[in-house]
C-alpha cells in the first residue's frame, strides 16, 4: 500500500517537442505549481514537469499514498511550500540574462479580480456572524463542530496567501502588499478570533479567570499561526527581490555594450558618409545585430544549427551588401553533416548574391529525418550542363560536397524565374559511426575552401 | 511579397499606429496612391480611440507599443474586436520573434511583415488585407511551420482539425517560408491563385483558433490566454 511517494527519477521526455527549440537538451524546470491542468493544488503536475514522467502515474502514486494517509500529509506539505507557476515558463525565463533579450515581453492585459477568495471570504464570516449570533440568543445546536469550522476556514484563508505571494510580485507591487493579501490576512485573524473565543467559552458564558487566560493564550497562538505566513512571504519577497536586482545589473552591462556598438557604427557611417553602399551595410550589419540582442534568446554557440546559419548569413550580406531572408524552421545540434551542409549552403548563398538579384532568400528546415536548405535569387538562371567542366563552383563545392555526405542537391533555374538550389542531409542516427574515416574528407573539404 | 494587380478602386483607408514619429512619416511618405492614411496614433490608447472614431480599413499596427496594460499591438487589436470585420489589422514590426507576433495574430491581426518593407509592397499588403485576404510574409509562414511541425506525424486528416496543417497547407506554407510568391506557389503546385488565398486564409484561422501545445505556451509565456 505505502508506495513511495516521492516518483522514480526519469530521463525528460517532456523537453523532445517536435518542432521548433526540440533536440537541444534544457535542464529540468523548477519545481513550482502549474495553475493550468491541476486538479487540486497542482502539486502533482508540477511533480510531473519536474521529475519528466507522466502526471497520470504521479497522481496513482500520490492516491496510492493518501489511502494510508502519509500521501495526504505529504501533499499538504508540498501544496504549502512549493510556489505556484508555470514549470516550463520559469525555465525559459531562467536563462543566463547575456543570452536573453533585452526587448520587453508582451503582458497580458487582463486584470484578474479574485472573486473566488471574496466569495470564500464573504461566505466565511457570514458564518461566524451566525455563529455570534447563536451565542447571543437563537440556538442552532452545532456544538464543537460550527466554531472548529470556522477556525480551520480562517488558518486556511491566511495560510492561501502564500500562494497569492508569486502572483503578487506579478502585479510587479514591491512586497506584494495588495489589498487582496491584506483582506485575507484580516479576515483569517477575524475568523480565528472568533473560533478560538466560542470554543473557550463553549461551556460556561461567564467565564472566570482562568478561562480568560486560556482564551488569551490561545488567541496569541491562533494569531502567531497565521502571522507565520507572513512572515514566510516577506522573506521570500525580499530574496526575490535581491535577484532581480542582481539581474538589473547584468542587464545595465549589456545595456552599456549595445550603446558601445552602436555608437561605434554611428560613427563609422558618419565617417564613411559619402559611400552610400558603406553606410546600407554598416546600418544593415548593425540592424541585424541589434534584432539579435532586442528580440532574440540566443543559443550557447556550438549547439544551434539555426544560429549557425544566421551567423554565416550575415557574414555574407556584410561581405556583398545584398539583404538575404532567412527563415529557419527546427533546430538541431550541428554535427558533420551538418557543417558540410552550411558550407555548400555558403556556396549556393554567394552565388546567388553575385550573379543572380534580390530578393535572395534562404530556408532551413530540420526534421527529425533531414536538414534541408533552399537558397533562391530572382536572377535570370542558368543551365548547369551549360557551366564549363572546369568551372568548380556548382558542381563541385555546392553538389559534390553534399554527396559525398550521403545528401542530396537539386539545382532548379528558368529564366524569368531565378535559381533554386536544394540541399538535403539525412540526419544521422546520433549513434557514434562518426569515426576518424569518417572524418578525412573533412579535411578536403577545407583544403578545397582556400583554391575555390 | 507581390504587389497584386487588382484594378483599383478606390484608395483604402489606413490608420499608422507606431510609437515613433520617424517612422510614421516614413510609412507615410511611402506608401503610393492605393492607400489614404487618415490617421496616426503612437500608444494602445490613442490606437483604440483613434480606430473606433475612424473606422479606417486596415490599421498598420506595430507589435511593440507603449500605454493600455502593457499588451502592445495584440492589446490594440483585442479591444477593437468589435470593428470587426469593418476594420482589419495588419501587424508590422522590426522583431522577429515568434511569441510577439504570433501573439498579435492570435489577438485578430490579418497578417504580419517586418519593417523592412518597401512603399509598394506594403501598400499591397494592405489592399490585400482590406479585400479580406492572409497577408503571410516568408517569416510568417516558417513561424507557422513551426508551431504546428513539419513531420509526417504533423498532417492534418480532417478538414476540421484545428491543431494540424492538412497537407497542402504545409506544402504552401513551405513554399512561402522558401520565398515565393503567392502567385508562384499557385503555379508550382498548379492550383489557382484564389486557392492559394484560401489555402493561407485557413493556416491563419488555425493560427488564431488551434490551441496546440506550442501556441498555447507561446501565450502562457505572456500570460494571455
């Protein structure tokens, strides 16, 4: 019966979305409460996001545990302590800040008003009116029952505003101290207050000293109960705070290293004014540097296709000044293949700023079964048997360098048209066949970069 | 993005919401003779009155504006739901990133290109958009491609299935991520231009409507569903 509550460690499955930042490995999100999908508290699916197994068989364990009741208490305990939020959310926003972007993100324009704990609330002490009102004539013959009631309904009360703290900081109000947290608070002292007094003076309405006591210690009790949360609160604000001032920090640097570049390029296109294809790819090297930090996470170098290809990109347009599109879809961990891919992708990419026109754009599609680049110009085309033998470019370091990788390059062109090339690279089983053999053509591949 | 050659009409209304001064008289003073600006408005509040008092067709709407709550362009559109489909938005922005302008086309939006685009393009655009037309940009597209996947395992089989691009839809939104023009996918895949306005006119309706996994946390990041 008492299984373990606490889940088997599994590797995540969870971060192996198809699209998108999938193959990438992320560490596991922070275990916090999700406010969607939960059917209680939300403590087993925020068990569930940060362990990486199923929600289902986290709630079968924790049932299974709660038939011999230390499940129940152990949930409890989870639901007090672990803060509400969105696991995969707050593992996004807990990148390092140099790789975040700067631009601020979007806010939802809703207000919420909590009506649930306004109702809960109003509903509460109209039954400790009743409640005072029984003691001072009608009789309702409620005994022990109605005043133990009462008493849990304002700790629970008080004790849910923990979970309100992280909502608070939200609201982005310093401390948290909303109106909503100061009602709970008063309405939770309120109802203790009035919980405590009917139990002490149940038996005897006129009571003698030592009943007295024993109401007044018990009320300091009651009270220090509920003030406890508080006091949690306040300390988990202020480390939050300290936080986001440490990151405020970061962010001024990287504030103060974006004026330097692009004070840097104001100057250079104020110097080099009269060169009006300077100035386009100064400002056009700059933007897109800009967009980068502004609006982008970026990726740990190393472990992006798709920040590969921007980068070698970019390269290009400042070496031609010719704008090029590009649109990436998935992403995956660069490997050989890969690396040989981009190169012929290079290729294809300055044929088509030299000898065809803009619009020049690129594509890059990772699947789970190939990476696939499409370059295409607006140029008048060309036939490829009409390119001389001896002429290396096409054939051989866009078409050859793909082939012998066991990829695939189409090249499609009409007049009128443009040129399309389509490069596509089967991806590799992650398995180790990369051997040293493997390697060696790597080797011609670089020699041939310095004659082509 | 082409230029369509529709016969025009009459010149469409436009209303420029964008925060900077520059760039509103740039628009402005790009735009050719298919289109009539008949406002501006540089903040989410000036926007939504500015729209309810003109009733212009299409609203040029930045993504990123400062007022209102904080929400920017998709704000600006969600409150002046009730124009429609008098009034339609066009969102035009410098970021790139997915969740801003995904979130303002889930917000309503018709359609979405980046600032770099030229006078005659964006005046298309816009006339596009006026007739009730998607006006997807190659970014647009590989946002969309995505959001709802690329495999196999991602097609559609229903017409009705909200959460996955039938095959044909992803073939078009393919075509236009790798820079053609409507007019170009429609001769590729030797359907009609009008097919292919349908085509894109669905992906945005799933767009809007899907609340797959990916677009729901690209909203949840901001809290907006």
């Amino acid at each position: 019966m008492t299984s373990p509550p606490g889940p088997p460690p599994a590797p995540s499955p969870a971060a192996t979305s198809g699209a998108g930042s999938a193959t990438v490995d992320r560490a596991r999100p922070p275990l916090l409460r999700p406010e969607a999908g939960r059917r209680v508290g939300g403590v087993c699916a925020g068990v569930a996001a940060h362990v990486g197994i199923p929600v289902r068989t986290v709630r079968l364990a924790m049932i299974l545990a709660g038939l011999s009741g230390v499940g129940i208490v152990l949930y409890v305990f989870w639901w007090i302590t672990i803060p509400v939020g969105d696991p995969h959310v707050a593992a996004e926003e807990s990148r390092p800040a140099e790789l975040q972007r700067l631009a601020r993100r979007l806010r939802s324009e809703r207000r919420t008003f909590p009506v649930r704990d306004v109702l809960a609330g109003a509903i509460l002490l109209a039954a400790a009116g009743v409640l005072v009102g029984e003691r001072l004539g009608w009789h309702l013959d409620a005994g022990w029952a109605l005043p133990v009631l009462v008493l849990l309904a304002g700790l629970a009360l008080a004790w849910s505003q923990l979970d309100a703290a992280q909502r608070g900081r939200m609201l982005s109000q310093a401390g948290g101290r909303t109106p909503g947290s100061v009602l709970r608070l008063g309405g939770g002292l309120l109802l203790v207050l009035v919980g405590v007094l009917l139990l002490v003076g149940r038996t005897s309405s006129t009571a003698d000293m030592a009943r007295a006591w024993v109401a007044a210690v018990a009320v300091l009790a009651g009270a220090a109960l509920v003030l406890a949360p508080w006091w949690l609160r306040l300390a988990r604000a202020l480390g939050d705070e300290r936080a986001a001032r440490a990151r405020e920090a970061e962010r001024a640097d990287i504030a103060a290293h974006l004026h330097d570049s692009v004070l840097q390029t104001l100057a250079l296109i104020r110097a080099s004014a009269d060169d009006a294809d300077q100035v386009a790819r100064l400002a056009r090297a700059q933007e897109r540097e800009l967009r980068e930090w502004l609006y982008t996470d970026r990726a740990v170098s190393g472990t992006s296709l798709a920040a590969d290809v921007r980068e070698l990109v970019g390269q290009v347009e400042d070496a031609h000044g010719v704008p090029v599109e590009v649109v990436v879809v998935g992403d995956c961990v660069p490997d050989d293949g890969t690396s040989a891919l981009l190169r012929a992708a290079r290729e294809a990419l300055l044929n088509a700023v030299r000898h065809g026109a803009p619009p020049v754009s690129l594509y890059l599609e990772v699947s789970d079964r190939a990476v696939e680049v499409f370059v295409r110009d607006r140029g008048d085309g060309f036939d490829l048997d009409d390119v001389p033998h001896d002429r290396f470019g096409v054939r051989e370091s866009i078409v050859g360098r793909v082939q012998r990788r066991g990829g695939r390059a189409v090249v499609e062109s009409g007049s009128g048209w443009g040129t399309e090339v389509h490069l596509e690279m089967p991806r590799a089983p992650q398995a180790g066949s990369n051997g040293p053999a493997a390697r060696a053509p790597e080797q011609h591949d670089a020699n041939e970069e310095t004659t082509a | 993005m082409t230029t369509t050659d529709t016969p025009t009409t009459e010149p469409v209304d436009v209303l420029i919401v964008d925060d900077h001064l520059m760039f509103r008289a740039g628009v402005r003073a790009s735009l050719d003779e298919r289109v009539r600006v008949v406002g501006e408005a540089a903040d989410v509040d000036a926007a939504v009155e500015a729209a309810h008092a003109l009733r212009p067709a299409v609203v040029l709407l930045d993504v990123h504006l400062p007022g209102g709550l904080g929400g920017g362009g998709a704000e600006v559109a969600r409150r002046c739901a009730d124009l429609a489909p008098g009034t339609r938005f066009l969102a035009l922005s410098v970021s790139d990133a997915a969740e801003d302008v995904v979130a303002v086309i889930r917000a309503g939006a018709r359609g979405y290109v980046t600032k770099a685009i030229t006078g005659p393009e964006l005046s298309g655009a816009a006339q596009r958009v006026a007739a009730g037309d998607a006006v997807f940009s190659p970014r647009l597209a590989g946002f969309v491609l995505d959001a709802f996947g690329t495999g196999m395992g991602d097609v559609a089989i229903a017409d009705d299935e909200l959460d996955r691009l039938s095959a044909r839809e992803q073939e078009v939104m393919r075509l236009i991520a790798r820079g053609y023009t409507y007019r170009e996918v429609a001769s590729k895949l030797f359907i009609s231009v009008k097919t292919v306005e349908t085509h894109v006119s669905a992906v945005l309706r799933k767009l809007q409507l899907s609340s797959r996994h990916e677009l729901t946390r690209w909203a949840a990041a901001r809290r907006i569903l």
